[in-house]
C-alpha cells in the first residue's frame, strides 16, 4: 500500500490514512492535550508524508517515519504557543476500557469503584496537580515521559521518533521524573 501511495495512487493513500490516523492523533493529542490542535497536527503529518513520499526510499518503515513527523510538529506546535497552553487531562479515560493499556499510565489513579467523596476529591486533586506539573516540565521533557509513560514507547522507540540518542532519551525522562516528584510530592501519600 506503502509503495503503490508512493507512485502516486491517491486510493492507497487514502487508505493509508484510513489505517494510521486514530493513532497519530492519539500522539500528537497525549503531547498537546488539545483535541483541535491534534487533529492540526493529524492533518499537518499526512500533507507532509503525501508531499515527502514519493522522494523517501525505504518504505517499509512507514509508521515510525510518520510518528516521527506527527511528534516533531506536536513539539513544534508547543514551542509557538508555550504560553497559554493548559493541559487537561481526560479523566473520561481514567478507569474505563477492559485493557489497562488503553489509560494513559501517566494519569492513571487506581480505581475500585467504591469510591466516596473524600476520594474522588483526592483523585481529581491529583489530577489537576498532575496537569499543572506536566507544564512545568521543559517540550523536550514533556515529550518523552508521555512518549514513555503514555504511548507505552521503548526508549529505541522515543529515540527514533525524536531523532535523538537513547542515552538523550533516557537522561530526559530521569530528569522528567525527578521534577515530577519534587512538584507531586506534596500530593504523594508515603
């Protein structure tokens, strides 16, 4: 399908974008939290790939190759408009879905349905705290930890979609975590 969009049947890649862009809008939107920007992004990504297509040689890797763009152009869009950003999280995601990898693990509190109020209050303070730490951290932070904690990406994964090293992968997510639980601390029980 790759190759036959490449020679420029728009049916492949029509198809194309048929298959990937749920998934790419499920990375740009963990990067921006702002459904309207992720589907900019959506659109952004798959304009460039059909541009860059027929030039790129070595197809077969073709989703990396588009993850990479959707995330370098979520980053970019983050640094043009790093004021004003809110983050919110999608609480409507928290606890539903039969597979735990469906919940984005960086927001994930655990939920036994018996809940009461005292709790759910603790929860969606967490959350908010949660949202307020994750702007705090530098875009190129930020990108790794939901890449990681969000997505579910190895650091081989990150390092190819960011165009950097793993060691730079892993250094950044260290630091992420590290700010993380100096800004979360007073919402951590020991």
């Amino acid at each position: 399908m790759v190759e036959k969009a490449a020679s420029g049947d728009a049916e492949a890649f029509e198809k194309l974008f048929t298959k990937y862009r749920q998934r790419v809008f499920a990375v740009a939107w963990r990067l921006l939290h702002d459904e309207d920007a992720a589907l900019d992004v959506v659109q952004d990504a798959f304009v460039r790939v059909y541009e860059q297509l027929s030039a790129r040689e070595g197809v077969a890797r073709f989703y990396p190759w588009l993850r990479r763009i959707a995330v370098n152009l979520a980053i970019d869009r983050l640094r043009r408009s790093r004021r004003g950003v809110e983050v919110a999280l999608d609480e409507r995601r928290v606890g539903e879905g039969d597979e735990a990898s469906e919940e984005p693990a960086a927001v994930v509190v655990a939920r036994d349905g018996s809940e009461g109020p005292e709790r759910k209050a603790e929860v969606s303070e967490f959350s908010g705290a949660l949202a307020a730490a994750l702007l705090k951290l530098s875009d190129a932070q930020r990108a790794v930890f939901m890449l990681h904690a969000a997505e579910g990406m190895s650091y081989k994964e990150i390092a190819e979609a960011l165009d950097c090293n793993i060691g730079t992968v892993m250094s950044r997510l260290f630091y992420a975590r590290k700010r993380l639980q100096e800004l979360l601390a007073p919402h951590l029980k020991e």
